[in-house]
C-alpha cells in the first residue's frame, strides 16, 4: 500500500506543473484524493470571447499500483515526465493512446 501512496504523491506533483499560465485562458488544477486522481483543466477567460476552447490539458489517476493517464493534450508528454521522476514506464498506461489496463491479479 505504501507504494500506490507513493505513486500518488508523485502524481499530483508532477500535474501540479503543468498548471501554468495560459494565453486567454485559465488553468485550475483540480484533485479527487480519495480516488487519487488528478487534473488540470483550462477555462476561457470570460473577458475574452469564447472561441478559445475549454478542457482537459491533463488528467490521470493511480489505480491497482499503475498510474493510468486518461488525457494528455500537451506537448510534453506526463508519461514522459513520471519517467524523468523515477517512475518505471511499465507502470504508466496511456488510456488515450489505446494503452489497456493490466489484468487485476485475483487470490
């Protein structure tokens, strides 16, 4: 169990920065730690017209010791950056590049 903490703690740091500043828009990290799960949304800024699109820049959660990333609209990759911090890539899946889950292992 300390392990999936662990992972956890890492995660939200690492969506943490991709919290930044954006042009005609705002960037709102958002976290359900119950369900450690983490994200970071961009909103239009209301003084601006709304043709800047709202969504998610980055969302991912740690499930059975794997951290699943659902969405990923950047241009620096969050697997990339969890590989940088020390988490192993075989522990990391891509949900939205098609990646699947591994098996849960039944006792």
């Amino acid at each position: 169990m300390e392990r999936v903490i662990d992972l956890a703690q890492m995660l939200r740091l690492e969506i943490m920065d991709y919290c930044t500043p954006a042009l005609k828009a705002k960037a709102f990290f958002l976290e359900n730690t119950s369900e450690e799960t983490f994200s970071v949304v961009s909103i239009a800024d209301y003084e601006y017209p709304r043709s800047e699109h709202n969504g998610i820049v980055v969302l991912a959660r740690v499930e059975n010791d794997t951290i699943v990333v659902e969405e990923d609209t950047t241009d620096r990759p969050l697997w990339e950056e969890l590989v940088r911090a020390g988490i192993p890539r075989e522990k990391i899946v891509l949900v939205y590049a098609g990646e699947k889950l591994p098996a849960k292992n039944e006792t």
